[in-house]
C-alpha cells in the first residue's frame, strides 16, 4: 500500500481538479442541452492568458488569477452563450460540429500566439508542504484539492439554496414552466455558461504547472473531465467530483457509455430538423457525361499541374477520406470522432505488410482495407445502443485509447511512431513515378467513390437514410438498427483503411502525429463546411485542406491558407459560423418575412419588427410544422 500512496496523491490532486472542471461541464450541458466539446480550450486559454500576465508582465499571481477566472466567465461565459443560443433544437451533428469548431479556432488561436513548443509553466503556488506515510505533500497540491472540493461544496450550496441556483435546476427540469413562473431562460442560460467558463478556467490555471503550458495538451487532457462526467452519468454534479486517478479517464467514459442503460442519460429534445440530403438520381445520359467528363478532367492533371503533382495526390486520397466520414454522418446519421485511427490503422497494416510480410502491394492495401474493418466493428460497439453526443464522445475516446494504448505497441507504429510502405510495382507500372501513381490513386479512389455512390443509392442505403431519419420506425419494420450501424461502421472503416495505405505508399513514411484524435476533429469540421451532399463536399473539403493551401501559399496575400496553425484557427471559425446559421436559419427567415409582409389588418397581432422578436415565430412555427 506505501508504494502505490505516491500515486493515489498524485492521482487525488489532479484528478479532483478534472472533476471541477466536469463540473462546470455538466453544468451547462444541463441548462443549455450543449456538450460543449470547446470545454478544454477555454481551460487552455486561461492557461495562456494567466502565464501572460503572471510570468510575462510580473503580474503577482492572486490578482492575475482573480483577472483571469473573472474574465474568462464573464466575456467568454457570454460568448459561448451567444454561438449556442439555439443549439438545443437542431440536430445532435451541428451541436458537435459547432463546438468542436470552438476547440480548433481557440487551439489554433494560442499556437498562433505562443507558437507549437512546450513552455514550463511556473509553480505559483507554495512547492513546500509536508509528508504523508513518508510521501511529501506540497501545499500547492493540498490547495488544488481544497479548491476543487470548496468549488463542488460552493456549487452544491449555490444551487439548493439560492434564487439563481433554483432557477438553474428548474431550467434543467422544464424550461418552458419555468419562463411561465416569471423567470427568464436566458438570463438563466447566461449565468450558467459563465459559471461554467469560471470553472474551466480555474481548473486551466491549477492544472497547468503539472501539464506545462502546450495548447494542444491543455486542451485534450483537460477533455479528460468528460470521464469524471460519465461517473455522474453526464446529469448528477455531486458525483462528477470524485477524484478519479488522471490515468483511467477515458477508459472510465467508453466503459460507462457502454455498460450504463442510454436511458439513464439525459436525452436532448428530439430535433425537427434533418440533415440526412435527399438523392436525385441523375438520368443515366447526364450521369455517364459527367462521369466521363471528369475522369477526362482529373486525366489531364499531371499534364497541368507540373511540380505541385504530389498535392493533387494527396487531395485525392482525402476525397476517400471524407467520402468514409460522408457515409456515416451524412448517410446514416452517426457521429464518429475516431476516422484518424481507422487511418493510422490502414496506414500501419499495409507497412507491416508489404514491408515486413512482403505481401504484393495490391494485396496488401486490400488487406489494409480488410483488417480495419474488425477495428471499425470494436468503435461501432457504442453505436448500438448511443447517438447523438454520447457516440460522439465514445468514438472519440476510442480514439484517445487507440492513441495512448495501441499506436506505441508492435501492432501499429512501434517504438519509433512511424510506419512505411514502398510505392506499387504493378506490371509494367512503376509506381515510384508521381505520374504513374497518380493515375494508380485516381483509379482506386474512382472505383472506392463511385462504390460509395452506389451503396447510397441502394437499398441499403435507403435503409440507412431512414436510420438517421428515425430509427424506431426502421425497427418496427423488422429491421435490426444495430446490425445497420454495425454495418455501416464496417464499410466506413474499411474504405478509411484504404485511404490510409495508400497514403503511406505516397509519402513512403508516416508518422503517427499525422492521426492524432483532434485530427478527427479536424475532419468532421472541414466536411460540415461544404454542406452535406456527400460526394460534393468530399471533393472541396479535401481540395480546402490539400490542393488550395499549396497554391495560396504563392500568393502573398494568402499564404496564411497553407499555415497549419491558421488553417485550424480558420476552419474552426468557419465551422462556428457553419453551425450559427444552421442553428438560426428558421428564424432567419421568419425575420426576413416579417420585415418583407404588410401591416396585419386591425385586430391582429402584429409582426415581430426585429430579429430577437422573431425567435418566438420561429420556433412556433418549425413547431406547428411538425405538428402538421
């Protein structure tokens, strides 16, 4: 027990400080029915605008920390209220891809700032203390843990006994009866987002000294507050704070989203809207023409392109990439945050091998493909029984676990973290000649689409569509829903294992910081962007992220395109933007037609004159909608 109480210390301190920051977490996806993935950026944030203050102006500490806790809860509780005012009725997809888009904007926003490198972050607070069972204590840690737990007894008190506090638990419970007892949702919302920010911060700022000052490390370890959230089932704000080692977390979330019953998780509102896209077919002539026409196009571009040969390659794997995550988003409705490993997974068994097994290297990107899919069917496990937020949140811990457990082991990257595969010697082919492999590519990822393309417009592909649709009624058809997503995890993952060896077979060397799990996130935000017609926003979304970046970076004016650092900071932006207007569009437009219509005749009520007026309409009138 001795040589084990160094860790359970250690594991006390910095797991309670993840747990104040579920706190604020829980906090306000209760009030405001968001799950705010950008929770751990505004912890990183805070981290960086404290180390300003303290370390770079001579800032003493209480006053900094004070300044920047107040701030943080004040101006960013009130942003982050205003880009999620809406968000509780539109689907489950936009409320994830808007808040993730706050993660990238603001991780994007600090490397800008204060660059990629690791900073030590000095120790504030006292570093003397004293010993515990012969392990040393230091009063920086035994104030971390008295912070965190005054917080959760503070929050307790503050929301039992206090008129805001009731309030707030009274929003959770039925936010239209609380408005009718004289009360103002928003104003309610307002304090719970900043309420929720101050905790973020605070736990940015005390975490830091242990974590160093990294954007990136900030910002994903902090997202290991959604463990201690699972322990509360994602609802309870008592047992969020429980101290839990900072080790297990994610093991913890993946375990609890799959064992505890989805009906012990608060559920959101069912949306009104959808964002499964209706196909037309196109008439067989126009469809042959414009498939001709493009191969013709995508024939000429090694004739066209001249140097920049190797970008087009690259841009067409992303299309196979974006066209795997097409399908189960736009398709089937599903949220998967872990396309990276699938990736990193192709990418390493096409290595092992061609490299080590000397398979031939057709075989062995159809194996790549092949044996991603037993991987794809262990992230899909979630799915049966989750959707929604929850299955994004288990996706993504998978994909955290992958990282830290698998990509070290020999399966995968090994001991160096990098995997390599020789280009193709197919016949006379050499595919060691860009233009040889470009064609090579532009044949597989061809044939991989246009599969795609016919599995949608299929029979299974129907039945996916009136998965995410509704899926009780595809089950009271006689139809299994969980051998759906099943499948549709499979198919996903085997075309993402495809794309992952072939881009391996291009750059010869991978590493395995190229499939990091917010590159996922990266994905989902730069696919939502184009709209959700599959084939069409995997074509500009892999053309924004490849293809255009190389040629901005010529072009002064915008070689900010080709940074990755701003890329991240642009897309997230974007992807806010992206998510605003899908949360706000009916409104939109019932302000646009109250402003277009004449004066209501005498005896009517008039029309609202302003946009804020207009909310009411809207959502009277998307409501009467359904009704009808």
């Amino acid at each position: 027990m001795r040589s084990l109480l160094p860790y359970l210390v250690a594991g006390i301190v910095t797991g309670s400080l993840y747990g104040m920051a579920g706190l604020g977490l829980v906090l306000a996806y209760r009030t405001s029915g968001v799950f705010n993935f950008g929770h751990g950026a505004v912890a990183a944030g805070a981290a960086f605008t404290f180390y300003s203050l303290y370390d770079t102006h001579g800032w003493p500490w209480p006053p900094a920390a004070v300044l920047t806790i107040l701030a943080f809860a004040a101006v960013v509780g009130w942003v982050m209220e205003r880009i999620t005012r809406g968000l509780g009725d539109v689907p489950e997809a936009v409320v994830v891809l808007t808040t993730v888009g706050v993660l990238l904007a603001v991780e994007g926003l600090l490397f800008l700032l204060y660059g990629n490198s690791t900073r030590p972050f000095p120790e504030f607070l006292p570093t003397s203390g004293f010993t515990l069972g012969g392990v040393k204590v230091s009063w920086a840690q035994t104030i971390s843990v008295v912070i965190a737990t005054s917080s959760a007894v503070a929050l307790y008190l503050f929301l039992q006994f206090s008129r805001l506090g009731v309030a707030m638990r009274a929003v959770v419970d039925n936010q239209t009866l609380t408005s009718l007892c004289g009360k103002k949702p928003l104003r309610i919302s307002q304090s719970a987002w900043a309420i929720s920010c101050g905790f973020a911060a605070l736990s940015g700022i005390l975490l830091a000294p242990t974590l160093n000052l990294d954007a990136n490390l900030l910002t994903l370890l902090v997202i290991q507050a959604f463990g201690a959230c699972a322990v509360g089932l994602f609802s309870s704000l008592p047992l969020t704070w429980n101290g839990i080692p900072p080790t297990v977390p994610f093991l913890i979330l993946v375990a609890v989203l799959v064992c505890v019953p989805a009906r012990r998780f608060p559920s959101r509102r069912a949306s009104l809207r959808s964002l499964v896209p209706e196909i037309t077919p196109m008439p067989p002539t126009r469809a042959v023409l414009a498939g001709v026409s493009s191969l013709v196009v995508l024939a000429l571009v090694p004739v066209a392109v001249g140097n920049k040969l190797p970008v087009w390659i690259a841009g067409v794997t992303d299309v196979l990439v974006f066209a795997s995550i097409g399908l189960l988003v736009w398709i089937s409705g599903q949220i998967s945050l872990c396309q990276a490993s699938f990736l990193a997974l192709g990418a390493t068994t096409m290595g092992h091998l061609t490299n080590g097994a000397g398979l031939p290297w057709g075989l062995g990107l159809l194996l790549a493909g092949l044996l991603t899919v037993p991987i794809g069917l262990v992230a899909a496990i979630p799915a049966i029984r989750l959707s929604g937020v929850y299955l994004a949140l288990a996706t993504f811990g998978f994909a955290v676990l992958m990282q830290q457990v698998m990509y070290p082991s020999g399966w995968m990257f090994g001991f160096t973290l990098q995997a390599s595969a020789p280009r193709p010697h197919l016949g006379s082919l050499d595919g060691t000649n860009d233009t040889t492999f470009y064609y090579i590519v532009l044949v597989i990822v061809a044939l991989s689409v246009t599969a795609i393309i016919a599995l949608c417009r299929s029979r299974l592909g129907r039945l996916l569509r009136a998965m995410a649709e509704t899926p009780t009624m595809l089950a009271t058809h006689g139809l299994s829903v969980s051998t759906s997503r099943l499948l549709v995890f499979s198919i996903s993952a085997f075309f993402a294992g495809i794309a992952g060896g072939l881009q391996v077979s291009q750059f010869g060397t991978v590493s395995s910081l190229n499939y990091v799990p917010i590159q996922s996130l990266l994905f989902l935000a730069v696919l939502a962007i184009f709209g959700t017609r599959l084939l069409r926003s995997s074509i500009l979304a892999a053309a924004s992220i490849v293809v255009i970046p190389r040629y901005a970076a010529e072009i002064s004016a915008l070689a900010f395109l080709n940074d990755t650092d701003r890329q991240m900071l642009t897309f997230g932006a974007v992807a806010i933007l992206a998510g605003v207007l899908t949360a706000r569009r009916s409104e939109f437009i019932v302000w646009l037609s109250a402003r277009a219509g004449s004066m209501p005749p005498s005896g009517q009520q008039a029309r609202p004159t302003s946009f804020a007026a207009a909310r009411p309409a809207a959502r009277a009138t998307v409501s009467a909608g359904a009704v009808r």
